[in-house]
C-alpha cells in the first residue's frame, strides 16, 4: 500500500467512529427524555388517584349522619380537610406539573429532575393526608354496623349471665339485690344503647358500649366467683374458726401452749377480711376477695397440722424427757466410778494427769445437760413453751449425751481395760512358758546325738524375753503398751524355738533314714559311699540338714526319686 491508501483509511475510520458516537448520544438522549415523559405521567396519575370516588361518597354519609352538634362539628372538621386537599394541595401539584411539561419541551433537563423530586414528594404527603382522613370518615360511618355487632355479643354474653343467676338463683341470695339492680341498669343501657343508634348519637354509643362491656365482664365475674366467696365467707371459714378455738381450747387445757401460732389475732384479722369481702361483693366487687378468703382457708387448713404436730411432739418429748435422764444419770454413774478408779490407775499403771482430763471434761458437760434439762422441764410444767420446740431442745441433749458416751466409751477402750490387759499378759505369759516346756519335750522325742548350737541361742533370747515379761509385769506403774511389747516378742521367740525343735527332730530323723537306706548301694558305687561317709560326719556334728542334703544327694545317684519317696513315707506316719 501507498501513503494515499493509508490516508483514505485513516480518514474513513475517524469518519465512522464520528458517526457511532453520534448515533449512541442520540439513542442515549432519546432515552433520557422518555424516561423525564413517562416518569411525568406517572405522578399525573398518581395526582389524579389522591382523591377517590371512595371519600366523597363516605363523606357524604358522615353528612347524612348529622343531627347534633357534637355530629356537626366532627362534619365541619372533615369537609374542611376535604376542602384544604382538593382546593389548595391538589391545584398545587396541578401548576408543578404544568411546570414540569415545559421545562420538558424546552429540553431543561436538569431544572425539571430537580423539580420531579419536590413533586413527587408533595404528592406522597398529600395523598397520606387523603388516606388518613378516609380512614377517619370510615370509622364513622362502618361505626353504626361494627357498634351493632359489639352490641349483639354483649348482650349475648348478658343473657348467659342472667341465665346463669337464674339456674343458681339460690346460690346468689346474699347478693340478689345488687345483682339484680345491675341486670336493670344493663337493660336500661340496652334501651339507651338503641336510643341513641337511631339518632345517629356515635359519641354517645361509644360510651354506652365501654360501660356495657365493664359491667357485663364484671357481673361475669361476680357470676363466676361470688358463690365459692359467699360460701367461705358465711359458712365454711366462720365453721373451720369455731372448731380451730374449740381444739385450741381444749388442747390448752391438756397442757399444750400454742401462743406462737397466734391463733386469737389470726381469727380477728380474718374475721376482718371476711367482713370486708362481704360487703366488696354486696356492692359487686370482688377484686381480690376470693384470693384472699381461699388463703385465709388455707391457713386454718393448715392449723390442723400444726396442732398434730404439737400432739406428736408432746408424745415424743415425753419419751425423751424419761430416757434423757436416764442415760444422763447412767453416764454419769460410770464416769464417777472411772474418776474414783483414778487414783489407783496411776498407781498401777502409765497413766498421765493429761489422760485422765478427759473424765472431768465429760463430768462437766454432764453438768451442763442436766441444768439444761431442768430448764426445760420447768418451761414444760409451767407450760411456757411449745412441745414442738420442747422436744427439738430435748433432742439437742440427747444428741450431746450421745457425743459424751462416745468420749466415755473411748476412754474406758483406752484406758479402762488395763487390768484386763495385765491379766491376759500374765495369762500369756503362762502360756509362752508351756511352748518352751513342749519345744523342749518336742527334742527329747528323738534321740540325737547332737543339739545345734542355735537351738541354745533361740532357748536363751526366749527366755531373756520371758524374764523382760516378768519384769515389766512387777514395775509399778506397768505401762501396758511396753508389756504388750515385751509379751509379744516372748511369744513370738517361743514359737520360734518351738518350730526350730520340730525342724531339728524332723532333719534328724530323715538325714538317719537316708543314710540307713543309701547303706544298701553303698559297695555299688564308690561315690555314693564316700558321699554317705560324709553324711554321717556331718550327722554326729549336729549339722543334721547338711547330712539330709548330703545322703539325698548320692543316693539321687542310684536312685532319682528318692526324695519324693521319703516325703510320701513321712506323711503316711
């Protein structure tokens, strides 16, 4: 291509290029003043829906409903608001639209959306004033038929009422009159109810309704609950008050003090609330009457536990005022006659001042009950105080006597069984002997030929320990728990000497039996003789386990099972 090509090209590109964006700015601006015009003919419609056929012919009926001043002047006040609305809001709105359509012919775009908004707004605003005051101008006149209908379930819910005192008319004498000049009041507000519907008289019907609708829901009420009040207030509390003092008299004359039941003041404050509730019911009032009477039932209810439980705990206190005493005195027999014994405890035996504080700890706290008991017995006869809390007083003591037997009874384990222990030492020690006696009988069983030098050894530490026993037992004071000790460890060598003159007897007896019995394989084999030669050395000597090793083990030589076979003819004897 040539420079003149490359010209042409260039200039037709930018000459379409030109074209486009003219044509998109077109297309751009043509939306633009569609939108400004569809957007102007909506708010014309929406001006035009401001008022409705709806509100004229509503307010019309308003008019028609007037025949008083009160209904003329709710009349005035809404045709005044009609008035402001179409013919000072509306033609308002009319001249901004006009306004709009030519500031849209002559294209000022920008003067005619910043108007657009204002408008938009003044019409928002003015048809909110239209709907409400339509919503008013409804309520009156839906408020004939509505009235009508509120009327209609309230005199439906009257005639279940009256119904209902009629069926039970007996149930309702103490209140006949009073109920009976409501059900006339209601019917008079009934006649005045039509009275002032066929006048047109909205303001008043209203009232009559809200006065119908309490006084029927307050007979409804009285319907309701004035029979179960009647009842409680003349029958069943004046009955449950009289058979309350009748208990109460004749349980204080057995002895019983019920001052902290107050029961004199309980029965004036309630005749009170009865009285008061009687005469709230005669004038049609039951505000919290029935809540009250039922709790003041309730707690005469509740008296007649209270006296059972005063019957139980005069029983209980009575068992306890015998036993309490009893175990009061028997403890403290049993702590004078171990205080009395003192003395000869610390002669006799390793007791410390410290030890024996216990005892007079416990006779002062015996003390203590026993004065509390008789302050306790004194209210009881003088009858100043409640068995109820006569007996949780008595129980107390009982439990504090059950903390002294538990101290008394660790102090007699301790220290009460020293003579005991002392005696069964020397018993031991009796015994401990008779074992020295028969481990030495055990020995002369057999005829050895030898005594291990041990055997002497544990003889003499056995009887080294007997003399320790022996010692220990002449000391004044004897501590028990040395001797305890001391008898123990005789004992224990005892044993010890008594086993080792069985396990000696026993070696002995086999070591000789092997022996005896390898002599037959003695010119059989060379080994097992010398092996027997040495068995019988070490028999001589004494060494009577070695020896029973010794011939075991040649004779294992000729014959393995030996051993088990001397066992097995061991126990057979």
């Amino acid at each position: 291509m040539n420079k003149t090509t490359f010209i042409l090209l260039g200039v037709t590109y930018y000459i379409v290029s030109v074209l486009i964006i003219i044509i998109v700015l077109n297309k751009i601006n043509k939306k633009g003043k569609n939108k400004y015009k569809q957007e102007i003919e909506e708010l014309e419609r929406d001006k035009n829906q401001i008022i409705s056929s709806d509100i004229m012919s509503s307010l019309q009926t308003v008019e028609e409903f007037v025949n008083n001043d009160l209904m003329q002047e709710v009349y005035t006040n809404l045709r005044t608001r009609f008035d402001v609305i179409k013919k000072e809001d509306i033609p308002h709105i009319t001249d901004n639209l006009l306004k709009l359509e030519d500031l849209y012919d002559s294209k000022k775009y920008k003067e005619l959306n910043k108007l657009l908004g204002t408008v938009e707004f003044d019409i928002y605003l003015v048809k909110a004033k239209s709907d409400y005051l339509l919503k008013e101008i409804k309520k009156i006149t839906l408020s004939k038929g509505k009235n009508r209908e509120i009327a209609t379930s309230l005199k439906t819910r009257y005639r279940l009422v009256l119904n209902e005192y009629n069926n039970h008319k007996i149930e309702y004498t103490y209140i006949s009159k009073p109920v009976e000049l409501q059900f006339e009041n209601i019917d008079k507000l009934f006649s005045s109810f039509e009275v002032a519907m066929e006048g047109n008289n909205y303001s008043e019907v209203n009232k009559i309704i809200k006065a119908l609708d309490n006084m029927i829901g307050n007979l409804e009420l009285v319907i309701k609950e004035g029979p179960s009040i009647i009842l409680m207030g003349t029958k069943l509390i004046p009955r449950k008050i009289e058979d309350i003092k009748s208990i109460k008299d004749s349980m204080e004359r057995s002895g019983y003090n019920l001052d902290y039941l107050n029961i004199d003041n309980s029965i004036k404050d309630a005749n009170k609330k009865i009285a008061t509730a009687l005469e709230k019911i005669n004038v049609l009032n039951i505000t919290d009457s029935s809540v009250e009477l039922k709790t003041i039932l309730d707690y005469f209810d509740n008296l007649y536990n209270e006296f059972d439980k005063e019957r139980l705990a005069k029983k209980t206190f009575d068992d306890e005022m015998r036993s309490v005493l009893v175990r009061a005195n028997k403890l403290e027999r049993n702590n004078n006659e171990l205080r009395r014994k003192t003395s000869d405890y610390k002669y006799s035996y390793d007791i410390t001042d410290s030890d024996l504080d216990i005892l007079e700890e416990i006779s002062k706290e015996l003390k203590d009950i026993k004065k509390n008991y008789e302050v306790i017995v004194s209210h009881h006869r003088n009858k100043t105080v409640a068995y109820t809390r006569l007996s949780k007083e008595m129980q107390k003591l009982d439990r504090a006597l059950d903390e002294v037997a538990e101290k008394l009874n660790t102090f007699y384990d301790t220290f009460g069984n020293l003579k005991e222990d002392e005696l069964e030492a020397r018993e031991q020690l009796d015994q401990i002997k008779e074992v020295l006696i028969k481990a030495k009988c055990k020995l002369n069983e057999y005829s050895l030929p030898m005594v291990p030098d041990y055997y002497y050894t544990y003889m003499a530490e056995a009887k080294e320990a007997i003399d320790d026993v022996k010692v220990e037992l002449n000391k004044k004071p004897i501590s028990i728990k040395t001797l305890n000790v001391r008898v123990d460890t005789a004992r224990d060598l005892a044993v010890k000497l008594y086993n080792t003159a069985k396990e000696v007897v026993k070696s002995a007896y086999m070591a000789e039996m092997s022996i005896v019995y390898g002599n037959r394989y003695r010119s059989l084999n060379n080994n097992l003789d010398i092996a027997l030669i040495k068995s019988e050395n070490l028999f001589f000597k004494g060494e009577y386990k070695k020896s029973l090793e010794c011939s075991i083990n040649a004779i294992d030589l000729i014959e393995p099972d030996y051993y088990k076979t001397l066992r097995s003819t061991l126990e057979k004897k």
